[in-house]
C-alpha cells in the first residue's frame, strides 16, 4: 500500500488545482451515491458497538446519522473551493550574487492517518490530503471497520491508488505503517491517548498530534456571570465527548459564593457530575474538574501546570487580564469571552481539518490544507556561482 501511495503522490502532486478539485467533487457525488450502502454498514458497527459495551461517548463518534453524513459530503465539497496552497510563494528573495530564491509550498507526499471510532474523519482527510497533492493511507478502528470499507469503496472509485485503505484491524499494522521510512512522510493519529502514545513510541517517521484534550474555562472575579455559565454549558455539553469540550472549571476564589451555587444548580439541570481536585482528567464525559484559584495568575499558572496545551478560555470582562492570560497560557488555542468548541478547522475556516495539534514544529492548533504542505527553496540564476 504504501509504494502504491508513493506512486500515486508522485501524480497526485502533478495536477494542477482545477483536476484536484473535480476529483474532490467527483469523490462527493460517489458518496452521495453510496448513501444507503454507508449507512447500513455505520447501523451494523453502531449495533456491534452497543453490544459490546463501548461508551456512550465512542458511540456517539461512531454513529453516522443523515444530518452528519451530509456535513461529511459538503464539507468535501467546502475543500474543492479553498484557496489552493499548492505552488504558493511564501517570499521571494533576489541576492547580490545573482540568484534569486523562492520559498514555495509543496506537498508532503504520503500521509498516514490512524482514527477511532470517527468515520467521517476518513472522508475529511482525505479530501484534505487530496486538495493538497497529497496521497493519503487511513486506517480506522475495528469498530467502524464496516462503516470505513464501504466509504474507502466510494472514495477510491473516484481516487484510486491515491487514497489506500488498511482493511486489516491487527494493531502490528499500525506499527508497520509509522516505521515506513522513505514511503511515509508524515503520520497524524486521531484518537485517544492510548492510541497516539503508542503510535509515538514506535513511529520512526514523523507524528503530528496532540495527546488528550484537557481543556479549561476559567471565570474571572470580573467576569459577567451569565456569560461565563453559557459559555461554560456549550463547552461542556454541547459535544462531551470531543477534545474541545471543557474539562475543567476554574473560579477566581473571590466569586465562588456567588457563582459556584449557580454552578452547581446548572450541574444537576443538565446531568454534569463535579469533581474537586487538580488532576488533568480527559472524561470525555458529562463529568467535570472544579478548583478554585487565590488570584487571577494563580489561574494562569494553574491553567498551564493542568492543561494539555489544547485550547483554553478566560471569561473576565477586564481587558488587561486577557491580553496577559492569551500572552501567557501556553496552549494551541487561547480564547477570551468565547467557547473552547471553536476549536475546529472548519470554525476557523480551513474547510476540514486533518487532525488538531498541540506540537509547536511544523503545526500547532487545527491543521488544514495550508499545514498539509512543507516547502522547498527554489533557487534560480544565469550561469551563476559563488565567489566566496
């Protein structure tokens, strides 16, 4: 699969922006097509999945309902109408000594992607992969390895060898994939933190990815009340079990009488269990993490020392303390007065993302097509050489 995937990178890379794009629209008619297919392969792996016992959390990831796989489809089509970053000049530069120098975008060449639970997420890179001259390798969850097949079978009528699909679930095949060097470039795990560590440890090429997603709202003493609770309710219960939900509250000690009885009714309205204490849980769950803070860069410091870097929030209506706690909290998304569930690649309108991570080379944050590509140093002259 993998010197297939290499082949096809090599053309995939050659087309121009117009054929990349019909290929994507091609790949969205294809789905459409296979809809009924698709869905009753997702009703076997969500039946498969409740008898098993898996979550309620992975289930929801799991299930493909009507409304979410239309989300899926016209998100393909959202990436054939992005800005191509394929043979973009990111500067140019004429040197003394004659030659000119162009630093221009290309792509990676293979991607690797290995998901849980998500098939949408098959389709979303994909697409990405392509519109960036990408070939792409995915290998999903045994959970949804019905839901996948039938959704590769669509996808690769369109693409061909530039989308490969590891049908097998054996766990030695992801390993296989992530030491590939030389075929591989790039591996982007999306799942859980059991997954991407060991995709970590034994990857010898590299891994963009964020562990877990420990995401914080902290509610300042100057914070307007209502809007720290709204805020605080979409990123706790819009979605649970995402990596953009909140995870942990954190109240400035001053407002704790006041809010923390709201707080706690709100809790008990919605189904939220609280927990006191510091530890980083991801519960990808309608439980929550609650501490209280002496002062306002005691939060900071409490955010930092807590967080998984993922995407943090300060709800204070003193513009001061903002602009040092987005300088200061060192996490791939900072947000003041606004919902840590922003944190998406088509809220930041990227179209589909690939994945979101918290490393600080290469990416950081939601990643799009733009981070889909490296770059090389196009030097051009007249017979020219250097003299020194």
């Amino acid at each position: 699969m993998a010197l297939k995937a290499r082949r096809a990178a090599s053309e995939t890379a050659k087309l121009g922006t117009e054929e990349r794009n019909a290929m994507l629209l091609g790949i969205a008619d294809a789905l459409e097509a296979a809809h009924g297919e698709i869905s009753a392969a997702n009703a076997v792996d969500v039946a498969a999945a409740k008898e098993a016992g898996i979550s309620a959390a992975m289930i929801d990831r799991l299930t493909l309902d009507g409304k979410r796989f239309a989300a899926m489809v016209d998100g393909v089509r959202k990436v054939a109408t992005l800005k191509d970053p394929v043979g973009e000049t990111i500067w140019e530069r004429k040197r003394p000594s004659g030659i000119t120098i162009r630093k221009v975008r290309v792509p990676f060449g293979v991607v690797a992607v290995v998901f849980e639970s998500r098939p949408n997420v098959f389709v979303d890179t994909a697409a990405l992969c392509l519109k960036t001259g990408n070939a792409i390798i995915l290998r999903g969850g045994k959970e949804a390895i019905k839901t996948n097949s039938a959704l590769a079978r669509a996808v690769r009528s369109v693409a061909g060898d530039a989308v490969q699909f590891v049908e097998t679930t054996d766990h030695a095949a992801v390993t296989e994939l992530v030491r590939a060097t030389g075929l591989v470039d790039v591996a982007i795990p999306r799942g859980g933190e059991r997954l991407i560590r060991a995709m970590c440890e034994a990857a010898l090429v590299p891994v963009l990815k964020h562990y877990k997603g420990v995401c914080h709202i902290y509610v300042d003493d100057k914070a307007d009340l209502a809007m720290a609770l709204s805020i605080l309710d979409n990123a706790k219960t819009q979605r649970p079990g995402v990596c953009n939900a909140a995870e942990c509250l954190v109240v400035h000690e001053k407002l704790a009488p006041v809010f923390m009885p709201m707080v706690k009714a709100w809790a008990a309205d919605k189904g939220v269990t609280l927990h006191e204490g510091e530890e980083g849980t991801e519960y990808l769950s309608l439980d929550l993490n609650v501490a209280t803070v002496s002062d306002f860069r005691a939060a900071i410091d409490f955010v930092n020392r807590n967080s998984s870097h993922h995407s943090d929030c300060i709800v204070t209506s003193d513009a001061g303390r903002a602009k040092e706690f987005l300088r200061d909290v060192d996490s791939a998304c900072v947000y003041h007065n606004a919902s840590t569930r922003f944190t998406d690649g088509a809220e930041f309108a990227m179209g589909a993302e690939i994945g979101i991570s918290t490393d600080k080379l290469h990416a950081r944050g939601p990643m799009g097509a733009e981070e889909l590509t490296t770059y090389k140093y196009v030097v051009t002259g007249d017979g020219t050489i250097r003299k020194q």
